[in-house]
C-alpha cells in the first residue's frame, strides 16, 4: 500500500508541467466539428495529455496509423478508448492519428497531431517553454499549483505511509 502512495503521489507531481489538451475545446468530441483548425491552434509536446469527452456508448477513440486515418478504417491500432473521459498521454515525439470508430470518422470525428520533444530553457533544468507574450506565461505561472502543493501531497504521502502498519 505504500508504494501504491509513494507512486501515486509521484505521478501527480511528474504531471505538474503537463498541458492537457482537450480536443474540441468546449465543444469536445462530436461530429462536424473542425478538429484540423482546433489542432492547428495547439502545440504539443512530449509529456502533455490529449484527452476526449464524449458520449459513452455512442463515442470512441482509436489511435491508428496513417492510412486508417486517412481511410476512417482501424488500420494500425495502437490504442482504444470508451470511458467518456479519456486521457492519452503523449509520451513520444511523433504524429498521432485519433478516430471515432462508431462510424462517425466519415463525420469529422478524427484528428492528427504532431507531438514535439520538450524544449529546454537556458539553464537546462527540462522546463518546457510553451510560447507566448510574458503576460501570457504570467498568468499561466499563476494558474498552476506551486510548490509548496507538491510538497503538501508528498507530506501527506508521506504521513499515510508512517501509518500503514
């Protein structure tokens, strides 16, 4: 069990620099919806989330290769997904292919993206450097649990672990 904690508590914090990117903003996973001017509108980079919301039962997502993308087929699956609330992580620097494979693909129901490796600031230390103007990044600094919150889920962590019998 308190590995179980101790591998919990440090997913979360291996998480703390990720974006997640929800595909169709608002409008989530549905037909009709312009995916290639949404995708266009994002950067990707290794360690972010892709995630899907949709209708469970009527919605789905396959990663396949190219040609199933380019065909609406399952050619090349390499993932599938059905919760509603799904979240990819993109662990890799590559192109990515997502479809609906409920027959709605011909609808629009897919994207592509291309995933870049992290980009490194001055000083080395691997923070990923997203764009924008200053203010822009300000706000996004300011919008993100500190490190004091990452010290307190180690603490408590920490704590539950002393415990356990």
């Amino acid at each position: 069990m308190a590995c179980h904690l101790l591998l919990v508590a440090g997913f979360a914090v291996s998480l703390a620099g990720a974006t997640d990117h929800i595909v169709g903003a608002n409008h989530g996973w549905n037909p009709n919806i312009d995916y290639y001017l949404w995708s266009g509108n994002q950067t990707f980079y290794v360690g972010d989330l892709i995630s899907f919301r949709y209708q469970k039962g009527t919605h789905n997502v396959f990663e396949v290769n190219q040609t199933g993308y380019d065909n609406c087929t399952m050619a090349g699956v390499a993932g599938n997904w059905t919760s509603g609330k799904d979240f990819i992580p993109l662990n890799d620097s590559r192109r990515y292919y997502f479809i609906c494979g409920n027959g709605f693909c011909q609808a629009g129901m897919k994207v592509a993206i291309t995933v870049h490796p992290l980009k490194h600031n001055a000083t080395g230390d691997g923070a990923k450097n997203h764009g924008g103007d200053g203010a822009a990044q300000e706000a996004a600094a300011a919008a993100m649990p500190g490190a004091a919150v990452w010290m307190a889920v180690l603490a408590v962590a920490a704590a539950a672990v002393a415990i356990l019998p």
